[in-house]
C-alpha cells in the first residue's frame, strides 16, 4: 500500500487512491475544501480549483516535486509521496485567490439564502475570503427560476460545480439540463421545454454546495440550526425529495 505524508501526517492508503481522499482518512483541518467534488458522483472533481495542493515529493522513485499545485481530487497517490496543504504559504495563497474568484459574481445574501449554515462556499469565505472586493465590474445578475415543480434556480449564487448535471447523468433516465454558454456566458439552464421532474430531482438539490438550486416546498421555511437529525419519514410528494430532506426536522423549542 502507498505511504503518503500531508502536512507531515503519514498514513498508508489504497492503491488509486486521490490525495483528497488520503487525506480525508486522516481528517481535521489539513482536508482541503472541495466544492466540486462528490465522491458517488464518478467524473466529479477538478472544476473547482479550491483543493490545489503542493507535491514536495513525487514519490519515493521519483523525488521531485511537481512543477505546479495539483488539484487533489484528480492527483492519485504514489508511494513516498510528500504533500503539504496548509502548511505551504503557497497553497493558502492560491487558495485565496480561487476563492474570490468564486465569489466575484455571487450576491451577498446568506442573510436570505437557504443554505445559509451549511454552505461550503460560506465556510470557504470565512476561512479563506477578503474583507473586500478588488473587481470594478458590475456582477451577473440572474432571476431566480423554476426549473422543476420542485426546484428553483437562482443562478447568481451558482459556481458551476456540475454536481447537478453528474447526478442526472448517472441516476436518471434522461438528462434535461447542463451547462449552455462558454467561459464568463457560461450557466446552468434546462433543454427547451423541458423541466426537472423525475424521482430524483431532490438530489439534484441535495448535491448543491451551494444555494443555487433549492426546494420549492421548503424554501424559507427554517433554518439549519432549527433542524435536527431524524431518520427518513414520508414527509415529501417524491421518493428523492424523502431521501434528501426526509432526515431533518424542525425542532421543538416548548
């Protein structure tokens, strides 16, 4: 089995297995964030650009480090490797960098948005953001549309991660949506006269690490400091909508 070192944390993994997910066996803060990645979505990953690492090592054959940061999810572990996360200054310098690039068109409105508390993008900014914005141009501005009887896109707060479209690709009879337009036109839209309706269009919402996409029959409904775990009841008009938002509940504060 290979031996890899992240951040000085050495731990022998599977052979194939992806520098993100090596580390995700360690845990903590040496993780690093992945917006794009889905590790039951085949394909996903390297969109993104948040789990740039540093290679120090290539491997114990071939010790020499890889010119540039690789991204995590898409780099397999070789034995002898030597990679560092936090620890590299560079890392957390292009990290930032990605990060406002993220956020150089998504809208100030956690206050509003329902995935507010449990946003991947929300805790990226915190850890990783500036106080303030360097881009003197105006931001793509959307308005928020049904795309589904039960899903709403508001394609402002929308990162193109391709989660969504990866798991109507692999769970669903027939893809209705992807991605129209290229580089700074490109959005999430569905086919002409087509809408997300199927048994699994809660997960589409599900995998959003964001609030881009969000459940028409529960929108401003609660928040998820309001919700607790509870195993999966038959509270929802779909069979996706149960597995995605049949374990949480609203808790009770009499």
């Amino acid at each position: 089995m290979p031996l890899v070192t992240i951040d000085d944390f050495q731990i022998e993994v599977p052979e194939g297995t992806t520098i993100l997910n090596a580390a995700r066996m360690i845990g903590g803060d040496l993780v690093p964030p992945a917006m794009c990645y889905y590790s039951s979505l085949k394909g996903s990953g390297g969109y993104c650009r948040t789990c740039l690492v540093k290679v120090e090592q290539g491997s114990a054959k071939d010790p020499r480090p890889m010119p540039k940061l690789v991204p995590s999810c898409r780099t397999t572990v070789m034995d002898g490797m030597v990679v560092r996360n936090e620890t590299s200054p560079e890392v957390v310098e292009a990290r930032a960098g990605v990060t406002e690039f993220l956020l150089v068109n998504h809208p100030l409105d956690c206050p509003v948005c329902d995935q507010a508390g449990e946003c991947h993008l929300q805790d990226l900014g915190y850890e990783h953001g500036k106080l303030d914005t360097r881009s003197e141009f105006r931001r793509r501005t959307f308005e928020p549309i049904d795309i589904g009887e039960k899903v709403k896109l508001h394609m402002n707060r929308c990162i193109l991660c391709y989660r969504c479209v990866k798991v109507c690709e692999q769970i669903t009879d027939g893809r209705v949506h992807g991605v129209i337009g290229r580089g700074d036109h490109a959005e999430i839209s569905t086919y002409i006269e087509k809408a997300i309706d199927n048994d699994f269009s809660g997960n589409v919402i599900d995998v959003c690490p964001v609030g881009a996409l969000t459940d028409r029959t529960f929108r401003f409904k609660s928040r998820v400091w309001y919700t607790s775990l509870w195993m999966p009841t038959a509270i929802a008009t779909n069979a996706a909508a149960r597995c995605a938002y049949g374990t949480k509940a609203r808790k009770s504060f009499g």
